[in-house]
C-alpha cells in the first residue's frame, strides 16, 4: 500500500510538469502571437506613467508637416514625421495620429519630449504631454516609428498601400513636405497618388506628385491642406516581390500542434491511470451470487438512487415480503405482508421504515411513499457503500476521475487555442472571447457526454442512446463552430478537417478515461454479461434455468427492469408456463386485457412494473423538485 502511495504522488507529480510544460508552451506561443505586443509597449512608454491619463486639446495650428520614410525589401516603412505647430496659449496635451490597421506599428518614440503611445486598431495616436514642449509659441515634434506589414495572400499580385498623410488629422496644415525612398529593385510602372478630403479625390490641385525612377525616390509637396486631408501612395507589384515580410504561416502549425498535443497527453493519462483492468468474460445467465437489485447503480456509478431502492421495493414483492395492488390507473397501495427476517440488517430496516406504523394485511398509499422512500434512500447509502469500501472495488479511481477532468479542460484549451491562432494566421486581432467560450463548452460538454456513457450499463439502450446522441451533438457544437471559423480565417480545410478529426479522438481518450477497481471491474464484466443475456438469451439456457427454478424469470425480471430490457425478457418466455405474479394484483375496476388468450401474458405483466417503477419514480422526482422550491 505505501508502494502504491509513492507511485500515485509520483504520477501526480508526473501529470502536475506535464500541464505545467503545456502551459508554458501555450503561454509562449500566446506571446508570439501578439506580436511581442509587451515589447512594443514598453519601447511606447518612455516617459508617461502606463495608464496615465492625458488632457489634450486642438487648440493648436499646424504650420509643417515634413514626413520622411524609407521602404525595405521586407515590406517595411521607417518613418520619421517633423510636425510643426504653433500654440497660442499654453496646452496640457496634443494628440498627433499616427498608422493604425492590419499591421504592426513598433519603436515610437518622440525625440526629446514627454509622450503617450495609444496603439488601437482604427485610431492610433501619440500624446505630447511634455509642459516645455506645450508652452504658447512654436515647437517642433519629431516623431518616429516602424511599420511591419504583413505578407499578402494573394497568389496573383504584391501590393503597396501607404498613407504618407492619414484623414484623421483634425487640423489645416499649413505645408506638407513628404519624401518616400524605395529599394533599388522596386518597380515604377504603376507608382500612384490620391490625395483628397473623405477619400474623395482632390479636383484642386492642391498637391504635387512626383516620382524620381533614377533616386528611387517619391516626393509630395503641397500647401494650405484642410483637415481630414489624405494622401495615399500605391503601386500594383508582381507577386513575390515583398520578401521577409511579417507571416502569419506559424500560426498554422501552432494549432496543430495545440491539437496533437493535447491527444498525446490524453492518450498518456489513459495509459498511466484510465485504463479499466482485464476483465476475462464468460457466460452468465444468473446475477451474480451476492449481488442484490439495490447495489446495481453503486456498483456501476458509486451512488444508489430512487431507482435502486424501488427495485428492491420490487425484489421484497418478489420474496412475499409485500404485495402490489393497482387500484386506479397508475394508482398503487403497498399491503404488508410476512417479515424479511433472513435478510440482512440493512433490508429489514428498510422494510420496516416502509411499513413504520402499518401492520400486516395494511396498506401504505401513494400519498405517504414519497416520504418513506426518501428515508429508505437516506438509510441504506451508508450500508450499500460500506460493501464495496475497499478501492479495488472503487467504481471510479481517484486517479482515473482527476484525470478525466484534467482531459477535459486540456481539450477545452487546446480547442480554444486552434481557435485563437487562426485569428493570428489571419492577421486579425485574436477574439479572445470567442476562444474561451469555445473552450469552456468543449470541456463541460465532454463531460456531460462522458455521464451519459457511464449510465449506459444502467439505463435502456433507447433512453441511454437518446441522452448519449443529445451530449454528443452538444460536444460538436463547439467543435464545428471552431473547425468553421479556422477554415474561413485560414482557408484551410485540411486544418479544419483536423481540428473534427483530433477533437473526436480526444473525447473517445476522455470517455474510457475511467478506470475501475480490479474487483468491481469484475463484477461489471459479470453483470454486462447478464445483461447481454437478458436481452438475448439463448433458448437452451433459458429453457435449462427455468425448468430448475420456477421463480426464475421474476427473479431476472428485476435484472431486466434495471437494464430497461423488462420486455425484451418478457418476449423470450411467451410460449412458457409463467405463472401471473402473485406479489402484483391489478384491481382496477372493469380493467381486462384484450389479446387472444384471453388473459396477461409475460410482457402485460412486464410492462405493468415497468409503470409501477416510472410511476413511483417520477413522484418521487415531483416531490423532491416540490421540496426544493420552498
């Protein structure tokens, strides 16, 4: 047991540097692929406190405006503006814009003064709040920066796009001197201007354009330019001319491996701990010797419920310990009849809160179960779950249910994480939103799919599929929904394809990852068994079991109800000689069967306990949800 101890902290321990080393991984790519945002920041804010708030103002004029910018090979622009202004009072502040879209804009800095970087997506501006530098008179600003823009994808052209004067500029500018240096390489035949208010083109003339091919070099000129003023250049490249340029393709496999990773750990904590033990399998026809209809849900799910305890209110019938009597549709007494004295402790104590003040050939109504049904359930959790205390008999292993959860949320993050470096490869701004919704439904739907997987030995297989088809499509949702946006944003559907395709695979590790004591392991092999045999029985064995105890089919009729197989066991002894239930009594008045005997056969008798179960169960269910609203 002390071996078994150190081997389950060093697992721990083992599981604790995985998730660790994920995290880290997720945490790295997550900095790249906010493009070094925290880098960028820290070269933005030289001399104002982060977060500090500026008062700006537009009282101010703008005599010059001389830009300088080189253009590399790498679809880069360096670019140094020289603003000129003249303040007629003193200011607190002055908002200057500068480049903001699908690019990244890095190393601001305005030299010698005091100022604010704000970067955002559509309004980016720098804010001088250097008191020398906002006094009545004249100043100078000169700024400078670095733009990156990304590598196209389109496979036909290269383009280049650039504002050298942004529209948002509020104020007149008094004169404009731009100069624009190209590569040695760069091509002239489609070199264009456009200047004009509200990206209108500029009748007037107000500017001058002029291209020098042997300087490789770009110059605008122009005076009295009104607020709001653009001047935009763009040429029409051959394809492949950018090289270097900022690329998103990293992303790309940054998803992948997000996703292949995420399975080769889950396929690992299935290995260390989620594996079931071998079970070997062999007929059964009988339950299990000490098996009792009340311990099927522990033994399956560790926990006893409302269901459990009414098929051993059935099992006492059975026995002589009650009779049923159905006196109205759907309407049952329950009569005492002789005393379980050679049961165990824990069944005559629940006879006898069952029957607390009736004596025998007396009834308990429907209006009084609910109650006693609840103490039933409340007195004998204890007792059932002290039978199956040892841990090879544990339903579910400690280690097998942490893991199952930690398989959960790695799917979450991994699904969310493909999600987001989409965005990345798209060169769009992560919606971080969306990625962590995704995450969070990935891993609480698996979850829920997995519940209902692990009910499946205990319910109908109709009501067992109809839950596991609604979880399973609740687990897609999500699922499609990022495997859809991946392939619009990167326009890949080999990645979408493998997002579905390692999702699925994902959930199968999360669903077996439940691993089950050794002994109970072989207890649920048995009762599979048994339940395979009552939905199928072979007729020798049926035939054989029957003729050597008459109470055969009843006593497998409570196995059967368990497993939702009442009919299916009811229809395999038609043609045999089954006695009508003594325990149940149909009293309805004017009731009868209409059939060709004349009289109840087996699956009448079925399914009138199957809805004396649904009956008593669905009360109960009322009561609880009526208690629970008060």
């Amino acid at each position: 047991m002390a071996h078994y101890r150190r081997l389950g902290h060093a697992v721990k321990a083992m599981i604790i540097m995985i998730l660790a080393a994920l995290i880290a991984a997720c945490a790295v790519a997550y900095i790249h692929a906010a493009g070094q945002t925290a880098k960028d920041s820290k070269q933005d804010g030289l001399q104002t406190m982060p977060g500090a708030k500026v008062e700006q103002s537009t009282a101010f004029e703008v005599t010059g405006y001389e830009f300088r910018a080189k253009v590399g090979k790498d679809h880069s622009y360096r670019v140094v503006e020289k603003i000129s202004v003249n303040i007629p009072d003193d200011l607190k502040g002055i908002d200057l814009s500068i480049p903001s879209g699908n690019f990244r804009i890095s190393s601001i800095e305005v030299e010698d003064t005091a100022y604010a970087a704000n970067k955002a997506s559509e309004a980016s501006t720098v804010s001088i709040v250097d008191p020398k530098k906002l006094t009545k008179g004249s100043h100078v600003y000169t700024i400078k920066y670095r733009i990156n823009e990304y590598q196209d994808k389109d496979s036909s052209k290269d383009m280049f796009y650039f504002n050298v004067l942004l529209p948002e500029w509020k104020q007149p500018i008094g004169s404009v001197d731009i100069k624009v240096a190209f590569p040695e390489d760069f091509p002239w035949d489609d070199m264009q201007c456009y200047a004009g208010q509200f990206g209108v083109q500029d009748p007037t003339g107000k500017i001058q354009f002029s291209a020098d091919e042997a300087t490789k070099t770009v110059t605008v000129k122009g005076s009295r330019i009104p607020e709001n003023y653009g001047i935009t250049l763009k040429a029409q490249l051959p394809d492949g001319y950018w090289e270097g340029a900022l690329n998103g393709s990293w992303a790309f496999t940054a998803a992948l491996v997000s996703m292949m990773a995420a399975l080769v750990l889950l396929a690992a904590l299935w290995i260390i701990g989620g594996r079931d033990p071998k079970v070997r399998k062999e007929a059964v026809t009988r339950p299990p010797e000490g098996l009792e209809p009340v311990e099927l849900g522990y033994v399956f799910n560790s926990t006893v419920g409302i269901r459990d305890v009414l098929l051993m209110i059935l099992d006492f019938a059975r026995k002589g310990y009650l009779r049923i009597s159905e006196y109205e549709p759907k309407r049952y007494r329950l009569f005492r009849e002789k005393e379980p004295a050679d049961e165990e402790k824990m069944y005559r104590g629940a006879y006898s809160i069952l029957f607390e003040d009736i004596y025998r050939g007396r009834s308990v109504d429907m209006e009084s179960l609910g109650t006693r049904l609840k103490l039933i359930l409340r007195a004998i959790e204890d007792d059932v779950a002290a039978g199956f205390s040892s841990s090879d008999s544990l339903a579910f292993t400690p280690l097998s249910r942490m893991f199952r959860y930690a398989g959960a949320a790695v799917l979450g993050i991994a699904l969310g994480l493909a999600n987001a470096f989409s965005y990345v490869f798209d060169y769009q701004p992560v919606n971080y939103a969306e990625s962590i919704i995704i995450g969070v439904i990935a891993a609480a739907a698996s979850l829920l799919f997995c519940r209902e997987i692990d009910r499946r030995d205990s319910s109908s297989i109709s009501a067992g599929r109809l839950a596991e088809i609604g979880t399973g499509l609740l687990v897609a949702s999500p699922v499609i929904y990022a495997a859809v946006r991946i392939f619009r944003n990167t326009g890949n559907p080999a990645l979408a394809a493998a997002t579905v395709v390692i999702s699925a695979a994902s959930v199968f590790f999360i669903v077996i990852m439940r691993a089950r004591g050794q002994k109970n392991g072989e207890l649920v092999g048995r009762i599979r068994q048994l339940r395979n045999f009552i939905y199928h029985p072979t007729p020798k064995e049926l035939l054989a079991n029957h003729l050597a105890d008459p109470g055969y089919y009843y006593e497998m009729m409570i196995y059967a109800l368990a497993f939702g197989a009442e009919e299916a066991w009811a229809i395999s002894f038609l043609t045999l000689d089954v006695p009508e239930p003594e325990f149940y009594s149909d009293e309805i008045e004017g009731h009868a069967f209409s059939n060709l005997r004349g009289q109840a056969t087996t699956v009448d008798h079925a399914r009138d306990l199957r809805a004396f179960i649904r009956t008593l169960e669905n009360a109960y269910n009322d009561m609880e949800r009526h208690s629970g609203r008060r």
